[in-house]
C-alpha cells in the first residue's frame, strides 16, 4: 500500500480474513465505489434509489451493458 488509506484497507481486509480462516467467523469485504452523503447531487445513484424507494416508485436503471 502506497497510502495510509490504502494500508487500513488491506490490514482490515487481512484481520476480517484471519477472523474467517482461524474461527469460522463469517465476513464480507465490500468496497463501494459510489460513495455517497448528505450534500451528494439528488440525480446521482444512490439518492436516486432512496428517493425512489422512500416514495414507493420504480427503479428505472440501465441495464448496465456499459463496458470500462
């Protein structure tokens, strides 16, 4: 890891592994690439799905073909 940052992840991400490997213990490593919060724009994602469900409406999304 080149960063402070990068380094919590990865020893995060070798505890919860060791957890799981020496006691079974069960885990999830998630690494959410659409960060989100109170001043994000209402027309990104994640306010979109919220708001969306908050009113009892459907979702419509793409039906995420895009490539990178």
């Amino acid at each position: 890891p080149n960063s402070p940052y990068a380094l919590v992840k990865q020893l995060t991400t070798n505890t919860s592994m060791m957890l799981y490997r020496n006691y079974g213990f069960p885990i999830m490593v998630v690494r959410p690439g659409n960060l989100f919060g109170p001043l994000q724009n209402k027309d990104k994602f994640i306010p979109y799905v919220v708001g969306q469900l908050r009113s009892g409406l459907p979702l419509n999304v793409s039906p995420c073909e895009q490539k990178r």
